[in-house]
C-alpha cells in the first residue's frame, strides 16, 4: 500500500496562495500612485513598471502622477539658471517654467515608452497598456506671499475627476503630470503631492500610495512606521522639524487626502524592490498606511465572521490547547465572541460566558495569530474582555487551561479549584481533559 508524502514546502506556491484575497480585494479599485523624477532616472525605473503593469493586469484602476525635480533641476543648469526656494515654496519664473515644461515633458514621453513596451523574454511580453494624459488638472497661481511673488508656481484648483474616471473606466492608464492649466491658458508649476492627493479626492479613489525617497515614514529609531491616523502625523511634524522637505509635503497630503475621504494613503520608500506588490498584496506591507481610524480593532464578533473564527482556532484545537468547537455550536455562541480584525482579517479572538448569579465569567476560546503574537494584542484582547465583563455586572473571570497557564498567572489570575467553578460549570467539566483552573478579580 503506498505511503502518503509530504509535500514539499514550496514558498512561491504560499506566497500566492496568500495573496489571493488581495488580488480579489483590490480588483476593480481606483488607486492613485505618485513617484518622482528621481524614480525615472533610476536604472531599477523599469523594475517599477513591471510592477505597475502587474497591477494593471490584476484589474486595478491606475491612475499615475510624477514629479519631475532632477530633470528639471538639469535644464536649469544646462541654461545656468536656477529655482529659488523661499519658506519652503518654489519660485518659476519665466525662464524656470520653460525648464518645467521641456523637463515634465519629456518625463511624461519617457513613462509612456515603459508603459509601451512588449518585448518578448520580459516581464511586460504581450502586455497592451493604453496610457492616457491630459489636460485634467485646473491651477491657480499662489501669488505674491510676504512680497514675493512665487510667478508659475501654483497650486490645484479643480480636477475634471470624469475624464479621468472615463480613462480608466476604458482599462487605460491616466498619466497626470505635475502641471495645472488655467481658464486662461497659462501653466503652473505644481507639486506632485498636491496633485496626487487632490486626485485621489476628487475621483473617491479606494487608494493613494505615494513612493517617497529614503525609508519612507519611520520613528526616531529609525524603524518604519506600519499605521498612523492623522493625528499622530501632525504631532510627528510638529516634534521633527528635520524631517525633508518633500516628505514633509507628501505627510502633509496624506492627511489631506485622508481628512477628504480617501480610505488609505500608503507611503512606501521606492527604493525597497517590489515595495508596491509587497504593500499591497502581502498581509504586512511595505510601508507606512494612513487611515482615517486604526485600520485594526476590536469588537463583538458578527456571524460572517466565523469562518474566520475556525480558521484561527483550528490550529490550536489540533495541538490540545483549545477544546474542539463544530460551526455549528460557533453559530449559537457568536454573540459570546470578541474578534480583533487586522485589515479585514481575524487575527484574535475570545468568548466571555457569564453566570451572572455567581458574579463570574468564563473567558474562553482566546487566541491570537501566530503573525501576532508577542505584539501586545493578547493583553489588548484581555483588557478589552475584561471591560466587558465590568459592564455586565460581573466582577471575577475563570479559564480552564491546559498549556497557557503560565500567561494567565502572568497577567493576575490565580490558581483555583475545580470547587470553586460555578455549579452549571462543574457538571460539564471534563476531567479526563484535566484542565487547571485560574481565577482573577476585577
């Protein structure tokens, strides 16, 4: 009789398997990505466009924008001019706009090639990528501040948010460069920031990634940040008044875009290979994610969630450190059940069964991803059961364990007896199972 094999650990195959729910996630969704001209003079450029023809292929609505500083600063240099910065804010005058304009243009040509390519023996063999620019972006000038006058250098007015939705409704690329028109026909020097966020609102896009240089967003350790809200950005800018200006001005519009309805801004160093397929189709990420709310939180658990339930007990079930529960009993239990959701995912759980006569509770059926762990979501998840059973009158809890009880003592409970259970408990415990049991007062 043939022996089963063990399969061999293949980790492209669980990578993509992985990703799965992302790619189904993010199909169909509107994402704005803005980079700079430094990430188009960089060799590793067509790299990052392999990417975003990947993402094109996997059916999302791309909408890109692009900065043109390096190549604008090298014209410049070759007419022995320059761009003054003043508070931060760039001066184009005439002989600066005329920079501006051959430099973006030539930007916007060169991203229309990459995107044009369909070599065989590439990554981009046989892809048909339509890209589609225009005349989307209304400016208006920033004026004269403090007596100086800033000329071509303007900030956004209005976005045509349905030509652009049309392009790439059609399964075209929209390509926006840094530059606003005016009812007038004059031509403004904008940043690409406040190009991308004022997009990303206007259109209701689902994302907003902007690809930073350096790191990205990261704490003074130096450590990349994963979630902020917007509150936390603005005290982070208002602590570190040396972080670079550019980033200072993509945080900023983050936040706009964040405050103006766009569900997620991702900031992503560029430079880190593969960092948009990572951010988006990897549980972790890549970089730093801007929501409105913590993207991660606790609360009571809904019946669609039990699946997701299982699939975070199985495991624990099968080693004996969690009593076996069928969907069954799962479905008339769900309302006892807190889940913590990480992006869409369960990543922990618990139930509180109470016998409110006794004053006292049961915590049961706690469990945290093992991603998860050693990350202070357990104590969350503990401290958050414990609340709730305050709020039902109840002032001591009780788990039964077998194999964790070393992390219960270390967080209060008490060993206890089998006795000392309330009277309905006692008569369903299972002694074959010996689990021990731990008492805490609230």
């Amino acid at each position: 009789m043939a022996k089963n094999r063990k399969k061999a650990h293949d980790p492209f195959v669980d990578w993509f398997r992985n990703s799965s729910p992302y790619i189904h996630a993010h199909r169909g969704k509107t994402v704005v990505i803005v980079f700079g001209g430094e990430a188009v003079a960089d060799q590793s450029f067509a790299d990052l466009i392999h990417d975003i023809s990947l993402m094109h292929g996997l059916g999302l609505k791309l909408v890109l924008v692009h900065g043109a500083r390096p190549q604008i600063e090298e014209r410049l240099g070759l007419h022995q001019a320059e761009m003054q910065y003043i508070n931060g804010l760039r001066v184009t005058d005439e002989a600066a706009l005329a920079c501006v304009k051959d430099a973006t243009g030539a930007v916007r040509v060169e991203i229309e090639a990459r995107l044009s390519m369909g070599l065989a023996n590439s990554p981009m063999a046989g892809v048909h990528i339509r890209v589609v620019s225009g005349n989307f972006v209304t400016a208006k000038p920033i004026g004269i501040r403090d007596g100086v006058d800033y000329g071509h250098t303007g900030v956004v007015r209005r976005i045509d948010a349905d030509a652009i939705r049309r392009v790439v409704d059609a399964g075209a690329i929209a390509l926006i460069p840094s530059l606003g028109y005016s009812p007038t026909g004059e031509v403004f020097n904008l940043s690409a920031a406040d190009v991308a966020s004022s997009v990303s609102i206007a259109m209701g896009a689902d994302k907003l990634i902007m690809l930073t240089e350096g790191k990205g967003v990261t704490n003074t350790r130096g450590k990349v940040l994963t979630n902020v809200i917007p509150r936390e950005v603005e005290v982070l800018l208002a602590r570190r008044k040396n972080l670079p200006e550019e980033l200072v001005q993509q945080l900023n519009h983050a936040v706009k875009a964040c405050r103006g309805g766009v569900k997620r801004t991702h900031l992503i160093g560029r430079h880190m290979d593969g960092a948009l397929l990572k951010e988006l189709f990897t549980r972790n990420g890549a970089g730093t994610l801007l929501t409105a709310e913590p993207y991660e939180e606790i609360r009571n658990a809904r019946i669609d969630d039990i699946g997701g339930i299982l699939e975070l007990l199985g495991p624990l079930e099968a080693e004996g450190t969690l009593v076996r529960r069928s969907r069954d009993l799962l479905e008339t239990e769900i309302e006892r059940f807190t889940v913590v959701e990480l992006d869409g995912m369960i990543i922990g759980c618990a139930s509180l069964h109470t016998y409110p006569q006794d004053r006292i509770a049961e915590l049961a059926g706690v469990a945290v991803h093992s991603d998860y762990r050693n990350s202070g979501r357990g104590d969350a998840l503990l401290e958050h059961m414990e609340k709730r059973a305050l709020a039902s009158g109840i002032d001591r809890l009780f788990v039964l364990t077998t194999q964790t009880a070393h992390w219960f003592r270390e967080r209060g409970f008490l060993p206890s007896q089998v006795s000392t259970l309330p009277m309905a408990k006692r008569e369903m415990y299972n002694y074959q199972r010996n689990s021990k049991v731990f008492i805490k007062g609230l």
